[in-house]
C-alpha cells in the first residue's frame, strides 16, 4: 500500500479525483485528496501541506493541470514526499508561472471559452467538455461543469521557487487529445523535468474519461517509492 495525495485543477475540487480513488484502493492503494480554494497559490499550497501533515510518509504527490504546479512547491522541505507525477500539468520552473508557460503553444480552448465574472473565472458551461473532458460520458461532463469552482483571476501568474522536482523521481502522464494544455507544452515540460513519460489518449481530464488507466499509471510511480 502506498499513501497517494492528489491536487486538483483549476475549475474542480478534490471530488474530480472520485473515480480515480476508487481505482487506486482496488489497487491496495490510500488515496487522499487535496482541497484548494483557488484565491492564491500561495494558499493553495498551503492546503496541500496541511494534507501531508495529515498522511505518514512516504507519500506520492499527484498534481493534476495548475495542480502540477501546486505540487512542485508544496513538496519543497517536505521529506514524506518521495516521488512527484504529473497528469497533464503545469511544471513552471524556478522563477516561471503558470501564465507564462500557457502562452508558449497555441492550441488551448480555455482562452475562447473563459468567462469573467465579480474578479473570477469559470468555463462556460456549454463548452466545458469541449474545453476540458471532451472524451467523458455525458453525464460526467455536466456535472463537472456544474460543479467547478470559479477562480480567482490572477492566480496562476505567480512566479515559483526551485522546484521540487529537480530533487524528487518524476512521472508525467501526458494526454494527447488534449484541448486545454497543449500536448506540445506537456511534453517540454515532460522534458524539462527528466520525467518518465506516459502518453494516453485522452482530453485534459483522464481523471474522468479514463481513472483505471489514471490509476494504473500512479500504481506504476509508486514504485519510486521504496
């Protein structure tokens, strides 16, 4: 059994992981999911070392989108963490933000259907399966798309300190139907990190169109744990 803490994306909470959890504890896994209030990074990260303090080592950090992001600093001077992996997620090194690094592709949907609202983000709920979960069941969809969160705009333009995954074993799960982050930027994130790469057929969100297979791919980074 391995402790696996996961950390959400933008527009979601830790329930996305739902599928995913159920997954990984028919795999003898314990799976805890982060939940972030999507106001600031810093307290985003924050939330996420509160949840490790809650979960004995050694720990496998999952990040999910902006969630790669969140991970790569809350797992800094966090000993229980022993390995990273990254679903589709946003890898900013020393100095970079999430904003900078999702203007270097194009190809992202978010842009086209972003919605601002009272000094907050959201997706249009019409397209959010276009944007985010094009390839989950219909039902799936709608209810992600009823369920996220707004976020606060400007959240992803804060700069990170040195990562954690210069020190850590790194996986990355890349999605390669994916509307959201450009397949092209995850994989020179992928790169950028020296990361074991996974590729999936899949749009941005695995978690709900394909969790065994989510699964299966944390299963296998846990290995790197001992």
């Amino acid at each position: 059994m391995a402790r696996i803490v996961l950390v959400h994306g933008l527009w979601s909470d830790g329930s996305s992981w739902s599928k995913v959890m159920t997954e990984l504890r028919a795999l003898g896994h314990d799976p805890v999911a982060a939940q972030l209030g999507l106001e600031s990074f810093a307290d985003d990260v924050a939330s996420v070392r509160r949840t490790l303090a809650t979960v004995a080592g050694p720990v496998l950090l999952a990040g999910w989108s902006y969630g790669g992001a969140v991970i790569g600093e809350a797992a800094r001077d966090t000993p229980a963490v022993q390995a990273l992996a990254y679903l589709a997620g946003f890898a900013p090194a020393e100095g970079e933000s999430v904003s900078e690094l999702s203007k270097r592709h194009s190809g992202s949907l978010i842009p086209v259907h972003v919605v601002v609202s009272e000094g907050h983000t959201y997706i249009n709920r019409d397209h959010f399966g276009e944007v985010i979960a094009g390839d989950a069941a219909a039902e799936d969809i709608a209810n992600a798309a009823a369920a996220q969160r707004m976020v606060k705009i400007g959240l992803d333009r804060d700069t990170v300190g040195r990562p954690a995954w210069l020190d850590l074993p790194v996986h990355y799960l890349l999605a390669n139907e994916d509307c959201a982050v450009p397949p092209a930027l995850q994989r020179e994130m992928a790169q950028g990190m020296g990361a074991t790469i996974t590729e999936i057929a899949s749009s941005h969100a695995p978690l709900l169109s394909r969790p065994r297979e989510v699964a299966q791919f944390l299963d296998r980074a846990c290995a790197a744990l001992g």
